[in-house]
C-alpha cells in the first residue's frame, strides 16, 4: 500500500470514486477514440445510476470526454463546455449483470467519424478498470504508461511489437494479451517502463496488421 491508497488521488470532489473514477474512465475513452468527442451516449450502472446527479458523475464523466485532468477546476463547469465546444451526449440508466456497482459504459462518437465503446468500472480510490472493448472483454487499468493495440489475431503480432520495443529499449512491466477467437479481433496492453517516442508509436501505426495504437498516460 502507498501513500495514495490511503489519502486517494488530487481531484476535483466529492468522491474519488465517483468524480476522479468517473473522469479517468471519460479520459480513457476519449484517448482511445483517438480523436474529439462529437457525440457520447452514457450508461450509469448500479450506485453510479443512483447517485450520478448529486455525486457529480455526470460533470466527471463528461469532462474526461473533453480531455479534463481529474484535477482540473473546470471540471465543474464540464456541461457548459461541452455545449460550447458543441459535443452531444445522452445519459441513460442501465442494468448490467455481474458488473461492479461503479460501471459505466460509454460509446462515443468522433469529430473524424470513428467511434469506441468503452465498459469500464471506478474500483476505489480514483482507480479505474476497463472492462471491455467495443464488446470486447479485456482488462487493464491505464494506472502506468500503457499501450494498446487493436488487431487482428495473426502469427507473430505479439512477436513484432516484442521486437519492436526491444530496439527502441523500451522494457515491458507486464503484458496481457485477450482475443475473440483465433483469428479474430485481439488487444495488446502493455505496461511499460517509460514514455514510448513519437517515432516508435508512428511505426507500430504503420503495421498493417495493427487496426489501432493507443498511448495511455497522465489519466
């Protein structure tokens, strides 16, 4: 245990988990849409769904789509960005099986056209786990520097990126790999040690087999 499990994160309140989860989990999915957040449909699940309005969710949540840090004092005022920068969003109640109280699934849509669909819980303290994918499970925290990679289960992905990493020096904390089916969609999330450069992530991009490259840090 450090400092931070016991005192929680520096966040705008009144909940860490409501309102600096809530915010990571915005944040999250706006970096792996890759782009500005149009549109937002919002699905609160279980003590999320009850008390969205009075804990803040809502403004945490959206803030994080706009790319607000859980420290940022405009957090508060995140509805009014939102209508100014012109994003839409829906907030729904939802029930979900076997899901943690603090859930919430978000699809968003992009400025660009693209779109994500994230179902991620507020697990305590400000952490976060993500859940799934665009329906798909998986399961990382985006807690470190994190990569994902959206692909393809193809021979000798894994191996690339491996091989990859290793020339550029960068060492790998841990590694998880998760896919559909052999041969269908599959997600890489590796905890790493530093902050890839610019170059290393524009030439995983450029890997045909590779559909998507997200850089998680500062969430």
């Amino acid at each position: 245990m450090n400092l931070f499990d016991i005192i929680g994160p520096i966040m705008i309140g009144p909940s860490s988990s409501h309102t600096a989860g809530a915010a990571r989990i915005g944040r999250v999915t706006r970096m792996l849409l890759g782009e500005e957040v149009k549109k937002a449909e919002i699905y609160f699940h279980g003590s999320f769904a009850k008390t969205w309005e009075g804990h803040g969710a809502d403004r945490a949540v959206i803030g994080g789509l706009l790319g607000l840090s859980v420290a940022d004092e405009r957090m508060r005022l995140s509805r009014e960005l939102a209508a100014e920068k012109g994003m839409a969003y829906t907030i729904e109640p939802i029930q979900l099986r076997e899901a943690h109280p603090n859930t919430v699934i978000i699809n968003a849509f992009g400025a660009g056209g693209k779109q994500v669909k994230v179902q991620a819980a507020s697990v305590g303290g400000g952490s976060i786990f993500v859940q799934y994918l665009n329906d798909m499970e998986v399961g990382f925290s985006g807690e470190r520097t994190t990569l994902i990679i959206q692909h393809r289960d193809t021979p000798g992905a894994i191996a690339q990126v491996s091989q990859m990493l290793a020339w550029a020096r960068m060492n790998i904390a841990t590694m998880r790999v998760f896919r559909e089916d052999k041969g269908g969609r599959a997600v890489m999330a590796l905890e790493l040690d530093s902050v890839p450069e610019d170059k290393l992530l524009t030439s995983l991009r450029a890997m045909d087999a590779f559909e998507n490259v997200t850089l998680l840090e500062k969430l």
